[in-house]
C-alpha cells in the first residue's frame, strides 16, 4: 500500500490534466480546476516542508556541535528574527506584514536585499578572472563560440556601437551583426537544443504517469 | 445565400429611404437647424446585417460566438460608425439589455457570460456617437460543453505517436534486446584522461554536480563516475570524489565500490574516496578549489548539475594544468566548460552517455522513444519545407495547434 | 619566466580589481548615449503602445533581488508606459519576492511629478495581487478563475472590493500579459499557459542569461518582444523617453565588456605563445 | 555618507559578501549564514500570507469544504519531518508530481514542439529561412543517437554543432553581460546610497 496508493494518485493526477486538454466538457474540467485550487495549497506546505528541513539540519549541527555550528546558531537566530517579526506582524501599523513600511519589509530592504543580489555580483569578478585564466579557443568549436561571444558581447553595448559607426555598410556594424546572430543562428540552435529537450520532458512525464519512473517514491 | 443577400441589402435600402425621411421631417420641425451642424448627428448609420449566433465550438460551455457583416457605414468613406453595441435578451421580443460595447470596424464577438441551456437572442447596433440603429434579431441560440476539442486532433495524434514509440523501446529494452546507441565521443577522452593521470602518478578528481539524487543529472553523472573509478581500479590510480549532498555520497560509494569489485580490485577501494564537504554552494566551491591546488589532480571530471561555481571550479582546475571533462544538461553554464574544459558533453549526451554505459533499460527505451521523435521531426521538415517552397501550405497548416 | 608564463600565474584577485575599476569609474563620468534599439526591444515597447486604453494587462514580476539590476528597470519602464497609456494593471508573481520589487517599482514610478499628477487610484487604476506557489498551475487555473487563484490581493483585500478586477474574471478578459522573468517558473511557464492555451498575447523582459533561449519564442511569435538584460531594459528606457538605471549603468557595462573581451585575448595569446613553447 | 542605519546595515553585509573575493572568511560565512535564514523566513512569511491564509485557511472558514483534502495532503507533506510517518508524504508529493508530469506532457508537446516544428516549416525564399531550417534540421541530427555519426549524417552533425557553438558563443556573451550587470548594481549602491559619492 505504500507504493500502490502513491503510484495510483500520480497516474490519475497525471491522466486527468491530460485529458481536460481535449475534453472541455464537466466533469474533467471541474476536477482540473479543483486540483489546481488544491495544488498551489501543496506546493506551498512543500515550500514550508523545505524551511523546516532546513531548521532542523542546523539544530541537529547545533545538538551534535558538528564543525561550524556556531554558524547554524545564526541561520537559525536570522530566521526566528525574520519570521517571527512577519508571522506575528511586529512594529507595523498595517493590517499586513506584506505592506510598505512594515518591519518585515524593512528587513527585506535593508538585510535580504543586499545579500541576495551581492551573492550574484561575485559572480562577476569570477567571470572576469576565468575570462582571463580559462577560457581558451582550444579547438575550431570552442574558437567559433568565443567569436559569437565578442560580437554579442561588444554588439550589445554602445561602445560597439561607437567602435564600428564609421563603418558605411550598415550590416557590417556591430550590433547589426549582434542582431542577426540572435535572429538566426543562435534561435535555431537553441530551437533544435529546446525540441530535444522537450521530448527528453515528455518521455519523463509519460514514464512517471505510468509508473515505469518511481525514484521519486525513494528506497524501501 | 445570394438571395439573402440580396434581401438585406433591399432592408437596407428601405431603411434608409424611412431614415432619411424621418431626418427631414425632424429637421422641418426643428427649423432648419440640422442644416447648419453636422448632418450625422441626425442621420444614423446603416445597421450591421447577417447576423448570426452560435454556440462557440470546442468549449466547456458558457460561450456563444456572435459574427455579422459590418455596417456599410462603417468606413468606406462614410467614417459614421463609432462603434458596435451587443444587446441580448431572453426572448425574442425583448427587452435587450446591451452586454458589450465594441469598436468601429468589429465583426466578431464572443459572448463568454451565458448560462448552459438557457435560450438567448442578439442584436448588434451600430452608432454614430449619437444615433444608432440596430440590426434585426439572430436565431435562438443556446450554448453548451463539448465532449471533444476537435482543433486537438492534431495534438491527439502526435501523443498517442510518442508514447507508443516510447513505451515500444522501453518494453524492447527491458526483454534484453540490443539497442543500437552511438558512441559518444567524449568518453573515449575518459580513457585518455585517466591514462595521463597514470603515467603522472597523480588523482583523478570527479565533481557530480551540486544537485540532489533527485535531478536526473545528479544520476547520470553517477553512472559516469562507475565508469570512471572502474578505469582507475584496473589502473591502479587513486581517485577523489568530493560531493556536496549526503545522498550523493551514500550512493557515490555505492558505485565505486561496485566498480572497484567489477574490477577485480576490492581491496584498493576505502570510503574515504568519496567525502562529502558541504551543502552550500560557494563553500563547496571554496573547498574543492582548495584541494585542486592542494592535490594537483592530473584529470578532472565534472558530470552532473552546474550553477555558477562551473566557472570558479573549472578555472582552477585549468590553471593546475589537469585535463578536464565536463558534461551537464545546464544551458548556462555550458559555453563556460566548452571554453575552459577539454571536452564537454553536451546537454542530452550526457544521459545518452550514461544509457550507453549503464545500459539501463528505462533510459535506454527513452532515448530511443526520443529518437523516434527526432525522426519524425526531421521527415516532416523536410516534406514541409519543400511544400512551403512549393507554395503549397496545407501542409504546414496541420501541424497548426490550438 | 617570460612575460607571459608569468601572466599566467597571476593572482586572480589583481583581476577582481580591475574588473572593480572597470565597473565604477564609468559611473562617475556622465555619458550622452545614443540607442539602437534591438527589434525584440522595440517589439515589447510597440505591443504595449497598440493596446486600446482602458483595456487591462497583467504585469507578472519573477525575480529576486538578485537579478534586480537587470530586471527592476523593465518593470519601471512597463509601469510607465501602462500608466501614460492609461491601461488598467494588474500585478502578481509567480516568485514571493516579485510583488515586493513591483512594490517598490511602484513608489519609484509615484516619485516622479508626472505620475504622482496623474492621480492613479490603488483598486481602480492598479492593484497588485501578490504571489501565489505553483508556478504554471496558477496561470491554468486563471484562465477558468482568477478569484479561484487569487481570492484576495497581496494584502489581502478580497478582489471583489477592488472595482478594477470587477469585469476581470479570467486571462479572457485580459488585453496582454507583460512578463518580467529571472528563472523557473517565469517566461517559458507564461508562454506555455497564457499564449498558447489561452490566447492571450504576450511579449517578457528577462535577465541576459535566459534570453538566448526564448528567441525560438519570437520567431513563433508566441513572445510579440523581448527585453534581454540590461540592454533591454536600456533600450526600453529610451524608447519610452524615461531614463532610468538601465541606461546610466550602461556605459560601465560597455567597459567591463570590452575589458573582458581583452582578458579573453590576451589568455588566449599566453596560452598559444606558452604551448608553442612548450613543443619546442 | 548615508545617515540611516538601514543603509548602513546593507553595506556591511553587502562588504561582508565581497570578501569572499579575497578568501573564505568567517566575515563572508556569517553574512552568508543570515542571507540563508532570513531567505527562509521571506519564504515562510510569504507562504503563510499569500498562500496558505487566504487559499485555504479563508476558504474552510467560509465553509468550503472542498479545499479540506488540499489542508490534509499539505499536512502529509509535513510528516517528511518524522521518520515514522514519513511515508504519508508521498501521497502529496505524488499529488504534485502527477499534476507536473500532466501539465508537462502535453504543454512541451504544444509549445516546445509542435509549435516549434510549425514555426520552422518555412518557404526557402530568404537567407533567414534556410538558415534557420539548416540550423534545426543539422542541430537535431547532431541529438541523433541511434546512427553513427558518418557520411551524410556525420557531415551535417558536424554543421550542427557549428551551430549549437555559435548559441553557446551567444549565451556565453549573455551570461557575462548578466553577471557584470549585477555588479554594477551592488556597485552604484555602495557609492551612491551608502558613500553619497554619486547621484
């Protein structure tokens, strides 16, 4: 039963979003839309699943003093800081925590918001030394994607623009170049990569509903 | 039909010749005054005509689809229609409530707001601003949900192809048959890589993505990484897999245990080849580069999921001159490891590699169900093309979805 | 060690400084720039000025403020052109953090004159309906019902007081859909529910590293334009004639660009000049 | 320089990120340590506000009792956290999985392929078109496993990962593009929020 039942509900769920693309008629179209009112519930107790997960992954390095705990000590302080404020909608005025001028959104200016998008601006400087330090023209491929590259790269500012505006022939100028490249080879390539894709998501979907695909159901 | 038409043009003309005659008599009792303003704040535009109502097909109900011709007014010169108003009621006689107001030019309108199995009746006007004039009622209509969305036939077809293709190959794969799968070129580089390490008495590092046992790359890596500690068992040459998931570790020992069985060298395997060093992203990325510098592994392999710490990792291993192999299904951050790595498999190669080695039959059916897809892709392209050039597009047209 | 060998082995972080001056002194030298729109751009900026007024779009915001730098001025850009337009807007997203960056977009977008003249009403002109977890279910489940989806804004006033939402039952009722995307579930989930289930046309902006992979959607047409990073949003700022960030961040990008253009060439040259070497 | 602490607060940290660039540092791990908590809370804030509150919690207090099943199969989700029980979560999990593999199967089918196939099926009257063929046609075959890569099929292969390269060149361009644009971000508010050196 604990497969059985796990395996049914994922065939029917799977069978019935199928089917209501070709039968717009009651009941299918009913169910769909009952089951999605019900799906955005899970997905967010799924969402709340992963914060506890991460709780207790950190308590228990805190329990067992494991290397680097104290570091748990303060993921676990910043999320009881944060949370507690918003659920409970603390220092606020408003009937919720979700609007301008609350404590939470003043958290989220000042504490998430800076280290979000400074964890994503490091990835510059590593792009700038590996620019410098790996990235090689070591074979006709790779050569033909680093010329891609400095033309989109140098089209897609003005300095290509003021680089090559003398050039008279319109089609010769950078971002002209910069444009037809994504126009034409770059969007048949990645229309080729998305349709073997797709069909890579459609043959994983199909397995799944018929339950030839069960990883998902874990050991035992 | 042509005596339809005919007939409401001779309604029109009617129409008009009473319209006209109305205006004058207004006019003659306003004094003149029309006159001297405009003449189409008097005169109403012609009415729309042919109106025809039915149940908007291929829904789940609740829809009526309107359509009519416009008003002859409208445009052609005459520029005295404003805009369209459509007026629906429950009996034929009336009262019409007006439900939808439309812009000059409009011919077409669905009615979203009807009940199922309630009979309704429409009018269109078309008006100047000022004066309007309505078009005779349509037929009694009624709508309903349908059993079957035939502009989904197509969809249908081209379903029920793949699945089959695909179920077709997975139940070939699991009785044992041969399935043919190509080599993928960058696996004989595998054998190289590890040769080299070897002769330099120097590690094997293998990097399985960041992912979880959840992605299917995480997976296919795994396999790879079979193959790999199945070379450095017969070769005799230690390999180092620092993973950054507890699952992946479980299972990574699996593997290479397994393998280092396979070949004949149990006692030269230990847990300690495959070491988990930590969740987050950047600190993993931190300490593997600590152990490149540190170990100098001659080969490196990086088979799995990759976000940005691709291009932190692939740096440092270039710079400590090992020969790299990288495979991911992360368009991102593939550009990154083609240009910095010695070979790269790219995208869907990397799970045909891992089919190719594992010989799994789920994969190996899929991969082929896939193919079977391309295949058909590629017929239907080159059919399709030649048409379009041709000039002949139907064709095409079925291939249209809705 | 010949000049190169010795290039090679240089401390990265010697890199990390110069990509750190590339970026920050062009910030403080005032560049005119002369545009040239990309036709994805214009396409976006042409989609929206076709709209009739008074007809409604939705303005669906996924990303982070990670990816903010290249996102946020899109959304002021498509805020600014709705409102001139006179279009009714309606603001959600598919990741919890976009609402609070429309938010903000808003109060940004309100502290210029010319919008704060305009007198816009939050329920009548505007509202913002927040986020809502599932990612693609919850546009399916919009084309039946957005009250189903939503049963209230972001801040939990039920869409039934809000008297813009008063003839929007569903994506039929909605002229077009403007997305802003930074990742999964975001474009891609758009094109897939919105445009190709239910019709409804639709034109993204989105960070530089997805923009590659949506072209095939231009070509279809199932995306009327696109906005690829900071160019796009650059270029949107100029063909809507309001400057913003995207705009006077572009000429450190110009300099960081040609600066890695040039690491990548002297790399390559140290790599072929020591190779050489090394076979002979 | 800024006067408000809140401003303050985002320098630190944001300085406490970038020195990661020098080396792994117990400034960088904490900073890090509350990015990841505070994420966590946004999200559990966010959940209960915008989903759970009025999707379900509004819904059964209105009586609805049709949104029960979601309220139980959320909480089944939750027994993950107990081994002993653990197992119930599968039930939510496959509930999730089946509505992801549904929507997938045929979502793909029409837009990623269908659609796709139909927006290649072109006449070979402009130098746009037979490129665009050429480069799907050739890029499909070089994902053809069940054929080796010789005569014919080889040589298109080979055309088509000229192709994929050139997307790729695109992309790595792309990418660059993105990252340094973040930078540039976190940049100007270090010197025009926090240092007031820019307007």
């Amino acid at each position: 039963m604990r497969r059985e039942i796990p395996l049914f509900i994922t065939a029917t769920t799977g069978v019935i979003f199928i089917i209501a693309y070709f039968i717009p008629h009651r009941p299918v179209n009913q169910i769909q839309q009952l089951f999605l009112a019900w799906l955005y519930i899970i997905a967010a107790f799924a969402i709340i699943l992963g914060v506890l997960n991460l709780l207790l992954v950190n308590g228990d390095k805190i329990y067992k003093q494991s290397k680097g705990w104290g570091y748990s000590v303060i993921i676990i302080l910043s999320f009881l800081v944060m949370a507690g404020i918003g659920t409970f909608n603390l220092g606020g005025r408003a009937t919720s925590p979700l609007e301008e001028g609350t404590s939470f959104m003043w958290l989220f200016y000042n504490v998430y918001y800076p280290l979000s998008s400074t964890v994503f601006a490091l990835l510059a400087f590593f792009v700038a030394s590996a620019s410098f330090r790996a990235f090689r023209a070591r074979n006709k491929e790779a050569a033909l994607l680093l010329v891609a590259a400095f033309f989109v790269m140098l089209g897609r500012v003005p300095i290509g623009n003021y680089l090559t505006s003398w050039i008279p022939l319109k089609w010769l100028q950078l971002s002209t170049i910069a444009n037809w490249i994504m126009a034409y080879p770059n969007m048949a390539a990645q229309r080729a990569i998305m349709i073997g894709i797709a069909l890579g998501i459609i043959s994983t979907s199909l397995r799944l509903i018929l339950g030839i695909e069960k990883s998902y159901l874990g050991g035992e | 039909m042509l005596i339809k038409s005919l007939e409401r043009r001779r309604d029109r003309l009617r129409w008009r010749v009473t319209s006209i005659t109305v205006a004058f008599v207004f006019s003659l009792a306003l004094g003149g005054r029309a006159h001297a303003g405009t003449p189409q704040d008097t005169l109403p535009p012609a009415p729309p005509t042919g109106l025809i109502a039915f149940d908007t097909p291929n829904d789940a109900g609740g829809s009526i689809t309107l359509r009519w011709i416009k008003s002859p007014d409208d445009g052609a010169g005459a520029e005295d229609v404003k805009g369209y108003q459509i007026l629906r009621a429950e009996r034929r006689e009336g009262p019409y409530k007006v439900i939808a107001r439309l812009p000059a030019g409009a011919v077409r309108y669905e009615d979203a707001t009807t009940k199922d199995g309630v009979t309704y009746y429409y009018k269109v006007s078309a008006s100047d601003g000022v004066n309007s004039s309505e078009s005779p009622p349509g037929q009694a209509v009624r709508s309903k949900a349908q059993w079957f969305n035939f502009k989904r036939l197509n969809m249908l077809i081209a379903g029920i192809i793949l699945s089959l293709g695909i179920i077709y190959f997975i139940s070939k794969a699991r009785k044992g048959e041969e399935l043919y799968i190509r080599k993928i070129a960058g696996l004989d580089a595998v054998k190289e890589a590890v040769g080299r390490a070897t002769e330099m008495g120097r590690k094997v590092f293998f990097i399985p993505g960041i992912l979880d046992l959840d992605d299917v790359q995480t997976i296919a890596g795994l396999s790879i990484l079979g193959q790999v500690a199945r070379l450095t068992a017969e070769y005799g040459t230690e390999l180092e897999v620092p993973v950054c998931r507890s699952v992946v570790m479980v299972t990574g020992r699996e593997t290479v245990k397994e393998a280092y069985l396979d070949s004949g060298h149990p006692d030269a395997y230990n847990d300690e080849i495959v070491h988990y060093m930590t969740d987050d992203q950047f600190g993993y990325a931190a300490g593997v580069d600590g152990l490149m510098l540190r170990e100098k592994p001659a080969a490196i392999f990086y088979q799995g999921a990759f976000y940005a710490e691709s291009l932190i990792l692939a740096e440092t291993g270039f710079s400590v001159g090992a020969i790299q192999i990288a495979g991911t299904a992360m368009p991102s951050q593939l550009p990154f490891f083609i240009t910095a790595c010695d070979y790269t498999l790219i995208g869907e190669e990397l799970f045909a590699a891992s089919a190719y080695l594992s010989r799994e039959p789920r994969a190996l059916g899929s991969i082929k169900g896939q193919d079977l897809g391309k295949a058909i892709i590629l017929i239907i392209l080159g059919l399709g093309v030649i048409l379009e050039t041709l000039g002949i597009t139907s064709f095409s047209q079925l291939f249209t979805t809705q | 060690m010949g000049f190169f060998q010795r290039m090679m082995v240089l401390d990265r972080r010697i890199v990390f400084v110069l990509i750190a001056v590339a970026v920050v002194t062009p910030l403080f030298i005032p560049f005119r720039l002369k545009m040239h729109p990309t036709p994805a751009s214009r396409g976006l900026y042409d989609s929206v000025r076709r709209l009739p007024r008074g007809s409604t779009v939705i303005i669906s915001g996924e990303y982070d403020p990670g990816t903010a730098p290249e996102i946020q001025p899109m959304m002021i850009g498509a805020l600014k052109q709705c409102f001139r337009k006179g279009l009714k807007v309606i603001l959600m997203g598919l990741w919890p953090q976009g609402p609070a960056l429309e938010e903000q977009a808003l109060q940004e977008v309100f502290q210029e004159r010319e919008f704060k003249e305009m007198g816009l009403r939050y329920g009548q002109d505007y509202v913002n309906l927040g986020f809502k977890s599932g990612g693609g279910a919850v546009i399916q489940s919009m084309g039946t019902s957005i009250p189903v989806a939503f049963p209230t804004d972001m801040t939990g006033t039920p869409l039934g007081k809000l008297p813009l939402m008063e003839g929007v039952h569903n994506l039929s009722d909605v002229a077009f859909v403007l997305d802003f995307s930074a990742g999964d579930p975001g474009t891609p989930a758009w094109v897939m529910f919105a445009h190709d289930r239910f019709h409804v046309p639709m034109a993204a902006g989105c960070t530089a590293v997805s923009a590659p992979m949506l072209y095939p959607y231009l070509q279809t047409k199932q995306l009327s334009g696109l906005l690829g990073g900071l160019k796009g949003a650059a270029d949107y700022e100029w063909l809507t004639k309001s400057p913003g960030k995207g705009m006077q961040y572009l000429p450190s990008q110009s300099v960081a660009h040609l600066v890695i253009v040039i690491f990548i060439i002297l790399g390559n040259i140290a790599f072929f000049v020591t190779k050489r070497k090394g076979e002979r | 320089m800024s006067t408000d602490i809140g401003v303050w607060i985002a320098a630190l940290l944001t300085l406490g990120i970038l020195s990661f660039l020098y080396k792994d540092n117990p400034f960088y791990k904490v900073a890090e340590s509350i990015f990841i908590g505070v994420s966590a809370a946004y999200w559990f804030v966010y959940m209960i506000y915008n989903v759970i509150k009025p999707n379900l919690y509004e819904n059964l207090q209105a009586g609805h009792w049709w949104y029960a099943p979601a309220g139980i199969l959320g909480v089944m989700m939750l027994f993950r956290l107990i081994p002993k029980v653990g197992w119930l979560s599968r039930w939510a999990i496959a509930f999730m999985i089946g509505t992801g593999a549904g929507f997938n199967f045929i979502l793909y089918l029409q837009s990623n392929v269908m659609k796709q196939m139909r927006g290649t099926l072109a006449p070979l009257n402009s130098l746009g078109n037979v490129i665009m063929i050429v480069g799907v046609v050739t890029g499909l075959i070089y994902f053809f496993f069940s054929a080796e890569h010789k005569g014919l099929l080889g040589g298109a292969a080979k055309v088509g990962i000229w192709f994929i390269m050139v997307s790729f060149g695109a992309s790595f361009g792309y990418t660059v593009m993105a990252r340094v644009s973040l930078l540039i971000g976190r940049m100007h508010f270090l010197f025009s929020d926090w240092l007031g050196l820019l307007h």
